[in-house]
C-alpha cells in the first residue's frame, strides 16, 4: 500500500491506472528521469534558447502529468508560456520554481518506493 502523498494527486492515478505496481513504476521512472530533464531545462534556460526551453518544459509537464502531480504540471507549464511568448527575463524565475517544486516532489517520490 502507497502512504498517501502531499505533491501528487494518487487518488487520481488510482483511477487512471487502477495499479498501485505500475504507480511505483511511474515514479521510479521519475526519479530516474528528472534530473537529465532539469538539467536540460536549465541549459537551455541559461543558454537563452526558447524553443528548447519550451520542448524541455513540455516533457516534464507530460512526466509531471503522468504522475498527477499538478503543482509541477503548472510550474512547468508557466515556463513553457514564458518561452512561447519569448519573456526571456521571466525565464530563470520561472526555472528556479520548477526545480523546486520536481526536487520536492522527488525527495516525495523517493520516500514513497523506499517504503
């Protein structure tokens, strides 16, 4: 049995995917996922590159989605406007709340598939 988690929506992914194996699944592929896909966000944050910066949110918005894990589906997706409608200054600020948010859904994450 899964505790019940604060940064994601488990009720949801127990309607969704009526399997508490295949949930753990999803969120060891998380954690074995997120931190390449901030990494890339960041580069192409820091590099000033839009497109990438909106591609790279985008995969971790559908990750975050996967997970039902609105908080970082909204930061994710405020950064993927922000780059859309090329407000290049709102970048690292937006960034900075997307990391956040995956690191604590992740220390989240990493509690639940030790139990």
């Amino acid at each position: 049995m899964i505790a019940t988690p604060t940064h994601l929506d488990l009720a949801d992914m127990r309607r969704r995917l009526r399997d508490d194996e295949l949930i753990v699944e999803l969120f060891r592929m998380f954690l074995e996922s997120y931190a390449a896909q901030l990494a890339a966000i960041e580069a192409a944050v820091t590099a000033g590159d839009l497109e990438a910066t909106r591609e790279s949110a985008h995969l971790m918005k559908s990750s975050a989605g996967n997970l039902s894990a609105s908080e970082l589906v909204d930061a994710c997706a405020a950064l993927e406007v922000a780059a859309e409608r090329r407000e290049s200054t709102d970048l690292s600020r937006h960034f900075r709340r997307l990391a956040f948010v995956a690191e604590t859904l992740a220390v989240e994450l990493q509690g639940l598939v030790a139990d």
